[in-house]
C-alpha cells in the first residue's frame, strides 16, 4: 500500500515495520542517520532534526543507548563532510505504557548536549492522551531541555490542549485542528507555540480532504507562528522543496511568505539563541544573493 492510499494515520504508521525490521543494527542506524542528513544536504537544507523512537530499534537484543549513539555518529559524520547542523528528537509512543515514555525521556537527558535537543510524543493519538505520558514530559523539562508533542492530527483540539496545559510542549507537531478551537488557537497565537506543519502527510493520512483545504494559509494569515516540515520524507515520497511548493501551488504562498515561513523554522529550531541567530543571518545573506542575481539576470 502506497502512502496515498492510506485511510487514516494508523495504516500510515503500519508502513514503518518494513523500515524498522532492517534498523536493528549499530550499521544500519549509524547509515541511515548519515544518509538522510546527506540527502537534506544536497536539497540545501541548513539544519535538520531528526525524530524518531530508539526503543523500536531493539528487537533484537540492541542496547538502547547504543541506538543513540549510533545515529549521533551518522549525524556527527555528515555534519562534518557536508556542513549541515542536526538534532536527533527522541520520541516517546503513546499507545506505549508511560513508564516506557519516561524511559525515554531519561534517555534524552543523559544525552543532553550530544546530539539529543528534545523529546517528542508520538504515535496515534486517538484513545491515548498525552497527559498520560505527563511525567515523561516533565522529567525533560525539569531538566531544561524542549518537548514537541504531535497533536491535532488525528484527533481534535483536545489533544492540543493536553499537549500544552499537561504536558508543557514547547512546540505542536501538526496542529492541523487547531482551528476547530478559536480560543484554544488564540492562546497558541498569543504566546507563539510553533506549528509544524507537514502538507503532504496530511492529505495522505486524510487528516485533510486537499492539499488546497489544508488550515496552514489561515494559520500564516493569522499570524500564528508555523514551519513546514515532510514529516517523513521516505513513507511519504516527499523534501522540503517539495511542501513549499505545495503550499505555492495549492495555498497561494508567495516568495515573501515562503522567506517569512523559512525564517520562522529557523527561529522555532531547538537550538541556542546564539546558533539560530547565525543561521538565520546566513539564510538572509543567501536569500538577498539569490534575489540579486534573479534581478540582474546573472
């Protein structure tokens, strides 16, 4: 089954296992790791992080920590040969038991300041709540590290809600329902909760019937604070060049809001102040040089 023909975000998660059965190995995450920063590196992207769960890699007897360390040398590796910047985000499941979470969330502690920025909640939200995964968020935030929560994509505001009262998310993976709640998108408004937003995910797990119905123009138009992200870049056939031009295509995103929507990954990234700073000063540098030479025809 093609990822377009899914019926709803669990079939889109099944496609993982095909994926997974060949990541139980140092090797193979330490390659997959490096290979999928080369590929954002030639796509020019300047900074990636990358989320996934280091408990789904150890099926057969691979140790936990080392299915950290193993994609931190892959990153680490193609940062050097090819200058990007990376983060690895640790996620917790829901549909997993809590202490499984906290786990986790431990892990990313102890992994603070090499290669490991934040932790994630993720997996099908509908039937588990994030505020069953409450101590898992706290025990990363108590030690001043960021949290992103995927909510609003499959079930409604609700779950936003529980992300950000309950469990203090820093930023929202998806929020694709968040307009279903005007006073809930208000608050996300007011104190600039970052939405990442993943076009052509949601149209493949019909968390929207289109990419032209997709809420992301009356979130920019709003002024909320949204980034585009692919999501999944293998299981939905999809770059970052990509999701902006849907959003040129089908929400009528120009030049100008694709640089503001671009600045804004930038300044939501789980980076230092002093290190998103650089690299939005570099991404303006580029940009106006593209400008010029688009004017002058050279």
């Amino acid at each position: 089954m093609r990822a377009e023909d899914t019926r709803n975000i669990e079939e889109y998660l099944a496609k993982f296992e095909t994926t997974l059965s060949v990541m139980q190995h140092a090797d193979a995450m330490e390659r997959v790791a490096f290979e999928l920063a080369e590929d954002n590196a030639r796509e020019n992207v300047r900074y990636v992080e990358v989320r996934y769960s280091p408990i789904l890699h150890t099926r057969e007897g691979f140790p936990l920590t080392e299915a950290v360390e193993a994609p931190v040398r892959g990153l680490a590796r193609a940062e050097k040969q090819y200058g990007i910047k990376t983060g690895l985000i640790i996620c917790g499941i829901r549909n997993m038991v809590a202490h499984t979470s906290r786990d986790l969330a431990n892990l990313t502690v102890a992994f603070k300041g090499c290669g490991v920025v934040a932790f994630d909640l993720a997996g099908a939200e509908y039937n588990y709540p994030a505020k069953k995964h409450r101590d898992a968020c706290f025990t990363v935030i108590n030690r001043n590290m960021a949290t992103t929560i995927h909510a609003g994509e499959a079930y409604g505001p609700e779950s936003i809600h529980q992300a950000l009262h309950y469990c203090r998310a820093n930023r929202i993976g998806h929020g694709t329902r968040l307009y279903e709640d005007p006073d809930l998108m208000q608050f996300v408004n007011d104190f600039r909760v970052p939405l990442e937003i993943c076009l052509t995910s949601n149209v493949q797990t019909r968390a929207v019937a289109s990419y032209a119905e997709h809420p992301l123009r009356r979130y920019f138009d709003a002024g909320l604070v949204v980034t585009l992200n692919t999501d999944n870049r293998l299981m939905s056939g999809t770059t970052v060049t990509d999701e902006y031009c849907k959003a040129h295509e089908h929400l009528g995103f120009t030049w100008e809001d694709i640089k503001r929507m671009a600045g804004m990954g930038f300044e939501s990234a789980f980076l230092h102040r002093e290190e998103k700073q650089e690299l939005m000063r570099a991404a303006v540098k580029e940009t106006g040089e593209i400008e010029q030479r688009l004017e002058t025809g050279i």
